[in-house]
C-alpha cells in the first residue's frame, strides 16, 4: 500500500487535488484507485481530458497486470476513441459526446458499478473539466449524488481537480462532499488532510 493510501486510511472518496503542471500525478492516481491488488479490483475511469487507451496505458505504467475488469466513460468530443494503447477492449469504452449531460454520465457510471462482488476504484478526471461546462451549483448537486452512489456500493472513487484553477472558496464547496483531501506539491510529495482534518 502506497504512503497516499496508508494515510488516507479508510476514505472513500477523495478530492485530488493536482495542479496542471505538477508531476506525479500518474502515479498517485493509479496509487488511488489501488488499494487492493491490482488483478483484483475493477476500475473505471471517467475521463474528460484523456482517451480511453491513455487511461489503461497510465494504470499499465505502474502495473504488470490489467485490472479485473475495466471501462472507460470518454466524456465529450475530444477525448472519444481509443487512443493511447491499441488493444483495449472497445466494449470496455462508452462514449458521453455532450459534456454537459450529467444524467447520461451518471446512468453509465450505474451501469458499470452495479451488481459487482469485486472491490471498484474510480478516477473522475476531471472536476476542472467539469466547470468549464456546468455551473458550481450543477457541478456540486452532480457530484452529491455521484459520491452517494459510488458510496453505496463500497468504491473508493478519487476526483481530480487543479486547485490552481478555482478560488478557495470554489474549492471549500466542493470539499465538503468529500471525506479526504490529496493535493500534491511542486516538490512531488503529497499533503493530505482527512474529513476530520488529521494528517
């Protein structure tokens, strides 16, 4: 278990918070959504800024091994396809082409998690991406009801955002949905602060 996971202890769901510019990201996002091992956890990815092949190839840079099973939601126009690695299964990728429908990404983030024994980890890539097509309030009402679901079925579930993109205050509404907070450093270490703010 990675120092991010020791430390975050028994949150499900996490604000990551990775400025545009950092590195590191890669890999604590796949150090996020690996908690169990990795032949043993399905993973799905809700991308708004990479492929569906980029998402699979950043979880193959850290792992000799696919997960159990995983899917990709491409969110809007510009990331859907394949890209990235050539062998992804295309049954594994659903395409939302409007970014603005929230409704449509929520149903296929239901169809993906329901029913499942294994443990599920998911990415939402990214809560920036998200602001530049809904509204704060839609934005928070969306995520309210995302992290209630994921909740219910026992996910761990990471949201990328670039706190260097939004005020604090943005930022402060949004953590309250959250029960842990990951912000990386320009060093490449990682501050994180869990809802009772020990850390």
């Amino acid at each position: 278990m990675s120092d991010i996971n020791e430390r975050i202890g028994d949150a499900t769901t996490i604000l990551f918070g990775a400025p545009s510019m950092s590195g590191g990201a890669d890999g604590a996002c796949v150090d996020l959504l690996t908690q169990d091992a990795p032949g043993d956890v399905s993973v799905l990815w809700v991308s708004f800024t990479k492929p569906a092949g980029a998402c699979l190839d950043r979880w193959r840079s850290v792992h000799g091994t696919d997960p159990s099973d995983f899917g990709v939601i491409a969110v809007g126009e510009t990331v859907g396809g394949g890209g990235g690695n050539a062998d992804i299964d295309p049954n594994a990728v659903q395409t939302v082409s409007n970014a603005s429908d929230l409704t449509g990404i929520g149903i296929k983030v239901g169809e993906f998690i329901s029913g499942r024994d294994e443990r599920i980890a998911v990415c939402f890539d990214s809560v920036t991406a998200l602001l530049q097509y809904v509204d704060l309030e839609t934005a928070y009402e969306f995520l309210h009801a995302l992290t209630g679901q994921l909740y219910s079925v026992g996910a761990v579930s990471h949201f990328h955002i670039d706190p260097n993109a939004h005020d604090q205050q943005t930022i402060d509404t949004l953590l309250s949905l959250f029960d842990a907070e990951v912000r990386l450093r320009e060093d490449g270490g990682a501050d994180v602060r869990t809802r009772n703010l020990v850390g």
